[in-house]
C-alpha cells in the first residue's frame, strides 16, 4: 500500500515538474533571434540563442512549430556562430559555421553543415570544410536548385562565388563542384549582404548602395548611382530572377525592384502602405527580412509597446503576424511524456538511494559506520554546491577578464581617434573619409574582442 501510495506521489510530482518545464518556462518570445529563414508554405524558420545554445524552430504563419533543434555553441574548448543558414523544402538547414578559441577567440575554421529537422535524433547528416587556399571566408547563402555560397578574401578585394547540388550536400563526403566564380569588388565600400543574379552577384555594401560584380569587369554601382545626400541603404537585399533583386528601402521603406540592367526600380509595396490584414505595421517598419519572392517572405519587426520582436509573414500576398512561438500539440505531448518519464525516474532513483543509507544506518553496529553513512549524502551535496560556485566564479572571471580587454581596446581606440574625427564618419556612406581610414587602421592594429 505504501508503495503504491508513493509510485503515485511520484508520478505527480513528475507531471506537475514537467508542466511547470514545457508549459510554464516554455521559450515563446521572440527574442534574441539570430536570423530567420523563410520557408515553404509560409513557414519560417526562426533561429534563437537560449543560454548557451542556437535553437532553430520551424513556425508555420500562426507561429506554431513542431520541428525543432538545438546546437551548442561552445563545446570542446570551441565557440561557433552562424554566418548564415537557408532551408529547403525538405526541411533541411544548411548553415555556414564559423569555429574560434573559446578563450582567445582566434578563428580556427569554418564548416558547412546540413541538418534535417524531419529526424527525431541525429539531425545532423552531413559537414563539409571551406577550408581554401585563397583564405575565403564564406559569409552568405543563396538556396534554390542550386546552393551557393559566397565570400570575400582576406582583404575584400575580390568576392567568391561556389556553386553546389544541395542533394550532394545533403551527403556525406565532398561534395561535386557546380562551378566557382571569382568577381573584383571595391573594398572601400565593404559588402553587407550578396544575392547571386544570374552569373553575377548583386550586393549591398556598407555605404547604401547596391553594386553588381561580372566576372572580368570591375563591380558597377547600380543603385542609387547618385551622390549621396542623406540615408538611404538597402534594410534587406533579396534574389528574385536573373535580371531583377528585390530591396527594401531604408528612407522610404519601399519594398522594391531593382532593375540591375539599368539600375531602375518599380514599387512593389509603399513604405508607409499598410500591410494588409495588418493595421500596427508597414513596409517601414522592417528590420530585417528573409524573401523567397515577391509575395512569399518573412519580415521582422519590433512591438513598440512590449519591446519584443515580431514576424510578419506573407504568404501569396496574405498577412499574418507572430507575437510568439509555441509547440505544436502532438510535440508538446511527446515533451510532456518524455519530461514525466524522466522526472519519475529520478525521483525512484533518489527515493531508492535515500531508502538504501537509512537501511545501512540502522543495521550499522557501530556508531563510526553510522556517521559515515549518514554523512555520505551531505558530503555529495557539498561537493555537488563546492562544484558548480567554482565552476561560475572560474567562468565569471574569465567573462569579466576579456569584458574588461574590450573596454580598454575601446577606450583606447577612442582615445586615439577623438570625437571629432568620430563625427567624420556619422554616416555609412563617409566609408571613404580620411577618419574612417585612420579608424580602420587602429582597429585592424589590436585584437578587439566581441
């Protein structure tokens, strides 16, 4: 009877812990987003950090997922980040991943790695180095019925465009080269963002502008191919056919078609134009966004009165808004069963090891071996409590020691570069002054860490 009574104390505790897990401190806002993709059938898939991991979620236009993964970013005296990262209609992921020191922050190397979110376990299928000759460093993803990678070199003078089957990458071993395309750049501007345009490249640089490279020929201005008299950049830079990219203008707002023959644009939504359906947002409001065409992407916006972020999905031209993600039921259900299951367990199995030191202590014939027995349990509480304030006070110093090396790097630097020289480059499109070219200098001088 007794047992009976405690099996279901047990089982109770470890439903209502449970709960309390995948109900209560489920993750639903949307913050701290990394980067969105969109997807197939007005789906998204929202990448996240939650503490110490990258979580990747696929939400459908109401905002419910039920595919998910999570990837550590630090793991054997390594941390990574993602460059960028696409998905197909398969739901696999395919993300550029960059690897430091964990401690040092040295870049180590760079992978490109295919998970496919449809598996329960072992969601990752394949990892392929970029590691070149030609120090490369890949920094963007284009997917359709092809995946391109493309990057810069070493002093962004040239940028690499390479080509491959996502079927191959979705393998083990190397995958088949579709071909690999090297085009001049100006480094004076800087890239922020390359989309692939036929057998060119259109991309947004640092100053606002939109430039298209073709091999043999230096890259061309083709946007706004006029002196620059106040913020314009592009928020967002998109593929949309060989002759034609999509940008989303930062003055106005407007969602529009670049023409990369003659550099003309045609309106697709007004910047102030409200979205339909949807009354709190515009074009204008944008931060970032992730196009698969002219009516199909995703958009994130900021709640001006929560202060969290938000998604506005357009699928075929119709609207939707996400405030906040949560699991589909039959994922939940799974959670909930999974969490039970362990909790009962670990409870049974603290029930039985607190059941076995009673029972030694008292079949104990002397007092020594009664102390030691009763003793045992707090001495693993203090090595367990001893354990974890070392651990966060050794990684609470080292956090504090480079927080502080990057304080003194930017004091230092703005020690040396003043505040007036500062002012010589308020804006993004003063990239080619004297100040930012002394800045540039002094910064590429020290090991800044971020």
């Amino acid at each position: 009877m007794r047992s009976r009574v405690l099996r279901i104390l047990f089982i109770v505790l470890a439903v209502i812990a449970s709960l309390v897990q995948n109900i209560v401190l489920s993750p639903g806002k949307l913050d701290n987003i990394v980067g969105i993709a969109a997807a197939a059938g007005g789906d998204t898939l929202v990448a996240q950090v939650e503490g110490g991991d990258l979580v990747f979620r696929m939400a459908d236009k109401r905002g419910v997922y039920r595919q998910t993964m999570k990837i550590r970013q630090t793991s054997g005296g390594e941390t990574s980040s993602v460059a960028d990262f696409a998905v197909d209609d398969s739901a696999r992921v395919y993300l550029i991943r960059d690897y430091a020191d964990a401690l040092t922050q040295e870049y180590l190397r760079q992978d490109l790695e295919v998970y496919d979110l449809s598996r329960w376990f072992s969601k990752r299928v394949a990892v392929h180095p970029l590691e070149n000759e030609a120090g490369v460093r890949y920094k963007w993803l284009s997917l359709s019925s092809v995946a391109v990678l493309m990057g810069v070199n070493g002093d962004a003078s040239e940028l690499t465009r390479a080509a491959f089957d996502p079927a191959d990458l979705a393998k083990k071993g190397t995958p088949a080269s579709k071909g690999t395309r090297t085009y001049s750049i100006d480094p004076a501007e800087g890239i922020y963002r390359a989309v692939p345009a036929s057998s060119q490249v259109a991309y947004a640089t640092m100053s606002g502008k939109v430039y298209l490279a073709a091999e043999g020929a230096a890259a061309a201005e083709i946007y706004p191919a006029r002196e620059l008299r106040e913020l314009m950049y592009p928020m967002f830079i998109a593929p949309y056919d060989g002759e034609h990219v999509l940008i989303g203008e930062q003055e106005s707002g407007d969602i529009s078609l670049l023409n990369l023959a003659d550099g003309s644009t045609s309106v697709l939504q007004g910047g102030s134009e409200r979205f339909t359906g949807v009354s709190n947002y515009a074009p204008s409001d944008i931060l970032t966004a992730s196009v698969r065409d002219g009516e199909n992407y995703t958009a994130v916006v900021r709640n001006s009165s929560t202060g969290f972020y938000e998604l506005i999905v357009s699928e075929a031209g119709s609207y939707s808004v996400v405030g906040r993600l949560t699991s589909g039921l039959l994922f939940k259900v799974l959670s909930m069963l999974g969490g039970t299951a362990l909790y009962f367990v670990g409870l049974l199995l603290l029930y039985a090891f607190a059941v076995a030191v009673a029972s030694q202590v008292r079949g104990s014939r002397t007092i020594l071996l009664k102390l030691a027995f009763s003793a045992l349990p707090l001495l693993a509480v203090a090595l367990v409590l001893f354990g974890v304030f070392s651990y966060n006070a050794y990684s609470d110093s080292i956090s504090g020691s480079f927080q502080k090396q990057v304080e003194d790097e930017g004091n230092l630097l703005t020690a040396l570069f003043g505040t007036e020289s500062f002012n010589e480059i308020e804006y993004p499109y003063d990239y080619t002054t004297e100040g930012y070219r002394y800045l540039d200098q002094q910064m590429r001088t020290r090991a800044v860490y971020t």
